[in-house]
C-alpha cells in the first residue's frame, strides 16, 4: 500500500472530516478525497461511510485504522528517542494519571517544571482508565497501583490513605462528629461506589453508606467531592495528599481511613534515556519529597 495514502488515510479517519483533514495535511479537500478513492479501489473496499454530519468507519476502515494508529504510535516512539538524543529537555510530553491526583495535587505543581523547562509541552491526560505504556497511548503513567503491563519501568513514589474531611463552617454549623454512627446525622459527600476508583476508596465508601447517612452527594472523581467540601455541603471521602494544600480543611474521626494505596510513576523501558522522561520523573520525585517534609511539619 502507498504510504502516503495510508497517511491521508489516517488524518481523515481521526478527524471525521475530509475538510478538517485537509486543514491539518494543508491539502485541498478534493486532494484528500482522490486520495481516499484511490486507495479504497486498491484495497477493493469501501473505507467509509459518508452522511451529511462526516465520515464513519466501515468495519475494514476500522482494520486500518487499528493499523495505521499502531503504526504512528511507533513512529511518535522513534521521534521521541531522535528528539532524546538531544541536550535540551523540550518537545512534548503526554502524561497520564487519574482526574482526582492529576488536579489536586500534580497540575498544581507543574510551575516549577516549567520554570526549569519552559520549551517542554506537557500533554495531561486524566482519566481512569489505564492507558497502554507499551502501545505509546502516553509516556508516563502516574497510577493508584502497580502497573501490571510487561517492559516498564516503576518507581514507588509514597502511600496514600483515604480519610474524611470537612470544612470548619460546615462542623460549626452540624456539629462535629466522634463516630461512624454519628455519620447518620451528616451529609457524605463521595465518588460513586461503581465509579472506576481505587478498591480502598470504594471499600471505605461502602462503610460509610451502610450507616446509612441523612444525606448525600455523589460525584464520579474526587475532584468533585473536594468542591463540595470547600463549599461546605458536607463530610467528604478524600485522599490524605491534599491536606498541605487545603490545610483550613478539618479531619473528621481521625482513627478513620482506609488502608494504604500505593502511587506508582511508570515508563516504557524503550523511553529509559530519553531526556523529557528523566526530567519530569526527577521534578515528581523532588515534589513527592517535598510533599512528605509539609506533611511531617
């Protein structure tokens, strides 16, 4: 197949859009589609499907698309290790960790990594789900347990628990409370029970809930019960990490949490050199160290 036409191929069938496409290669839209044409007459098959709203995917589209996606993640892993042999730490970096320690604790922090590299481009990905290390679905990964996939390298960065907290406005008005069966008469505020979270938040959740409390506010990442804490709605389930940041905030039953959760720092061992992955490992692990003295103090 002609390379050139799997990269036209490629462009159009992420951007759902022959115009849009066309923008991101600087070719014409009638360019694009001959290209398009041409090659569905060399595979014998029909690509896409065209209705007024763009393109979708035939079932063989989606075979190639698998592949030229594969492909490109390759060729991103292999610009990366050119880019690496580089002196200067610039270029972009895709970072994936959940939406809760990715907002409370690592956005907050990313100033000082950009004072000391302020050509990188860091690409924050925040979701629960675990992306592919080994595929280059990102290049680093910041996650809530070990990482079982094959060729990474891990590093341990500290132990989080899951504890209770509220805001002083929110206790002096509701009073504050000693035991698990004064829950009952408070509002918990927390993720989801089925929400993808760590087994130790959702366990110390489901506790919770069984004391059947007057009311509640579920919300689907920690993010959320952390605006509803500082808002004063409520007693809210949040990790430890956050209390050097939002140290206003009041532990609530003190001898309550969850057990530890581990919090892991992984890469491909292809990207074991590479510059921007050292530089942002070495920023983590300067901030987890700091982090650990503000939590001492």
């Amino acid at each position: 197949m002609d390379w050139d036409k799997l990269r036209i191929f490629h462009a159009v069938a992420d951007a759902g859009s022959l115009t849009h496409a066309g923008e991101s290669l600087h070719l014409s839209q009638s360019a694009v589609s001959r290209q398009i044409r041409a090659l569905e007459e060399s595979l014998s098959a029909t690509l896409f499907h065209r209705h007024a709203r763009g393109l979708i995917l035939t079932e063989q589209g989606e075979l190639l698309f698998d592949a030229t996606s594969s492909m490109a993640k390759r060729l991103d892993a292999a610009a990366a290790r050119i880019r690496d042999s580089e002196d200067e730490v610039f270029g972009e970096l895709r970072v994936t960790t959940t939406t809760g320690f990715g907002t409370m604790w690592l956005a907050p922090r990313l100033a000082t990594l950009y004072q000391q590299y302020p050509d990188l481009r860091i690409d924050l990905m925040l979701e629960e789900r675990v992306l592919d290390l080994p595929m280059r679905e990102a290049d680093v990964a910041i996650r809530m347990k070990e990482p079982s996939q094959a060729d990474l390298i891990r590093k341990r960065l500290m132990v989080i628990r899951m504890q209770l907290f509220a805001s002083p406005q929110y206790l002096e008005e509701r009073g504050r409370p000693k035991t698990l069966d004064d829950l009952r008469q408070h509002r918990i505020i927390c993720q989801q029970t089925g929400a993808a979270q760590v087994a130790a938040g959702a366990r110390i959740v489901q506790e919770i809930l069984a004391q059947e409390p007057a009311s509640t506010l579920k919300v689907n990442n920690y993010f959320g019960v952390l605006q509803g804490v500082l808002n004063n709605l409520g007693i809210g389930v949040l990790p430890e990490y956050l209390t050097p940041d939002f140290p206003h905030l009041e532990r609530v039953i003190p001898g309550f949490e969850s057990e530890e959760v581990p919090v892991f720092l992984a890469y491909p061992e292809e990207l074991r050199h590479s510059k921007r992955v050292s530089a942002f490992r070495d920023f983590v692990m300067d901030e987890v160290m700091a982090h650990r003295r503000n939590v001492r103090e």
